[in-house]
C-alpha cells in the first residue's frame, strides 16, 4: 500500500483500501481560485456542491477529490 501524503487519510471497506484527501475551506478556495466566503455561499445555495465532513464542532473539511470532481461535471454540463 502507498505512503499516505498530508491531508490523506485511509479509508477501507471489507474489499478496499483507498485514500481521501482533506482539505481545508482555504484549500477548497485555492483549487477553485474563489474567496473563502464564495464556498460558503455555494455551500448554501447549490445543492451540487460538495458538503463539508464535521470532524467536530469546531473543525470541518471537504473532501478534495468530490470538489474536483464536481469541477469535472461542471465542466461536461458547459461542453
């Protein structure tokens, strides 16, 4: 199995092992080139967009590969 980069973290499931990489709001920004504020805007208002994970009260992450994937469709829904 591959050494986990920062940010990963494995899950696993009776038949697999893969790797999910969290990230940070600001991490969500960056990818996109957006502000902070417009990823909690598109968390409001579209229901595509992919949901951050609560680790707890205070901390939330998202699912990196969701949001490119999400980019993805974007892009095909535009071609």
């Amino acid at each position: 199995m591959r050494e986990l980069s920062k940010g990963e973290v494995a899950m696993s499931s009776s038949a697999t092992t893969h790797a999910i990489e969290l990230g940070t709001v600001k991490d969500v920004a960056a990818i996109l080139t957006i502000h902070e504020k417009t990823v909690w805007r598109w968390m409001r208002e579209d229901d595509t967009f992919p949901r951050q994970i609560r680790l707890s009260s205070a901390c939330s992450r998202w699912d990196l590969n969701a949001v490119r994937a999400w980019i993805a469709g974007r892009v095909e829904v535009q071609q």
